[in-house]
C-alpha cells in the first residue's frame, strides 16, 4: 500500500503582527502538520522595524512581498496576503494554510479558505481576538512555542511561558463540554472521543497551555474527572462525584432506571 503523502501548506506570515523570534519554532510545529510547500511573508521591509525578519528569511527561505506603506494607516501588506491566498485556494494544489498572526483582521480570510474545503491553522499570541481563533481550524499560541526561540532575551523566552501556564483545572469546562453526549449510562467517555471533538469548541485547546504534553495529563492534572484505563491503550474518563451526588453525568441514572422499568 503506498504511503500516504503530507498534506502540502502555505504558509503565509503578517509581518507587522507576527515576531520573527518564534519563526524557527513555528516552522517546527507546521512540520508536524503538513510541508510548507509555500512559505511567503508580507511587509515593509525597507525600514528597520522589521529587520529580525529580513535576518531569518534566507534561513527558512521564506519568500517575502514587499509592500510599501505609502499612507499612514493604510496595510497594503494585509490586502496582498488575502489577494494571494485567494489565488493559491483557487489553484487547487494545496490541502491547507497556516496564517502566522494575531490580527483579527484576517478572521474572513480564514472563514473563507475553510468554505472551500481547505484546512486553516493559525498561529499568533494570547491577545489574539477570539473571532479570529474560532475561524480557524486550530490555532495555535506561539507563547507554547518556547524550545527554539531566536534574538536577544531568548534564553528568558521558556521561563516566561512557562510563568503564564493556566492551571489544567481551567480546562474542566472545555473538556466536560466535548463530553456531552458521548457518555454512557455510567457516565465514562473515551478520551479518544473527546480528542476528536474538543478542537470544534475550542479551537485554540493546547494541553501546552496548561503545562501538559496531552490531553491524558491534563484531565488528570485537572483533578475534575475520574481516570479509567481499558484494553491496550484505550482510557475512559468521566466527572468526579459531587459530594452527596450519584457518580455519572447528570440525570445518567435516572434515564438507565426508566430503561429497566419500562
């Protein structure tokens, strides 16, 4: 049977709202994704405010688009990023795209490229606009992103991530509500499943963000759900019992005893 092949990426950077630091450990977490096939960046490179990315451009070999800001808040650099991946979309050879920014402003773009069937992956900081995250396929926060950080105060990069990690119980909601619907009479869920569902309400979910390498450890460390493992490396979940309250989801109980007395 031959291999299946990566999906093929572009990668397309906002210069103005994305810091060239992070570029090496972005390429890293797309090359888990797919080929960046397409590697292009988008801004004016002719000042010194964007210098960090006219220095690892070559390195990546990322195809910059130099667009000139010929009036005060006008963004022609925004304008051709959306003009060219519309014409990437409509060349058909790509199975998706990875826009590198933390500006709502591409929140359409994103909405658009995945009515056309395409895969979209953001990547940008905290402060992203929810709209923007929620348009997206995955988002990804490049403050998870610490191991290969480039410049000046890099070595003060992991720390500082690590500082801003949210404890794994802010993740019992999320979780609890990929639940709904997927668990049984007892109240267990298989953690598979709600893997599979979870990026559909959330997202920008990232057991990194919570100090986690997986989903596993961070219902674990949540210390909101009871821990279940089955045959091979299948592993079951489900909420904690309240204090005084029957095990399982709500109302499990009573519909398992209107089953037995019908």
């Amino acid at each position: 049977m031959p291999e299946s092949r990566p999906d093929s990426l572009a990668v397309l950077i906002d210069a103005d709202n994305s810091s060239a630091r992070y570029a090496r450990a972005i390429f890293d977490e797309i090359a888990k994704l797919g080929e960046a096939n397409v590697r292009r960046i988008y801004g004016d490179f002719s000042g010194e405010r964007l210098k960090a990315w006219r220095n690892i451009m070559q390195a990546l070999a990322i195809v910059p688009a130099q667009q000139f800001n010929y009036t005060t808040g006008k963004n022609a650099a925004d304008i051709t990023l959306v003009i060219e991946a519309m014409d990437l979309m409509h060349r058909g050879h790509l199975d998706g795209f990875c826009l590198v920014s933390s500006d709502s402003d591409f929140t359409r773009l994103a909405s658009r490229l995945r009515e056309e069937g395409a895969v979209v992956y953001g990547f940008g900081e905290k402060k992203t606009p929810e709209a923007f995250r929620n348009a997206c396929y995955r988002f990804i926060y490049i403050e998870n992103l610490a191991g290969d950080v480039e410049g000046a105060g890099a070595a003060a990069a992991a720390p500082q991530a690590a500082a801003k990690k949210e404890p794994p119980s802010k993740a019992i909601p999320i979780i609890e509500k990929a639940m709904e619907e997927l668990e049984d009479d007892d109240g267990w869920t298989n953690l598979g499943m709600i893997g599979s569902r979870i990026l559909g309400i959330a997202p920008d979910f990232d057991p990194r963000t919570y100090g986690c390498t997986n989903l596993s450890s961070v219902a674990t460390s949540s210390d909101g759900f009871e821990i279940r493992k089955g045959p091979g490396s299948t592993v079951s979940i489900r909420r904690k019992k309240a204090a005084g309250k029957g095990a399982g989801r709500k109302g499990a109980g009573s519909k398992a005893a209107g089953r037995k007395a019908k």
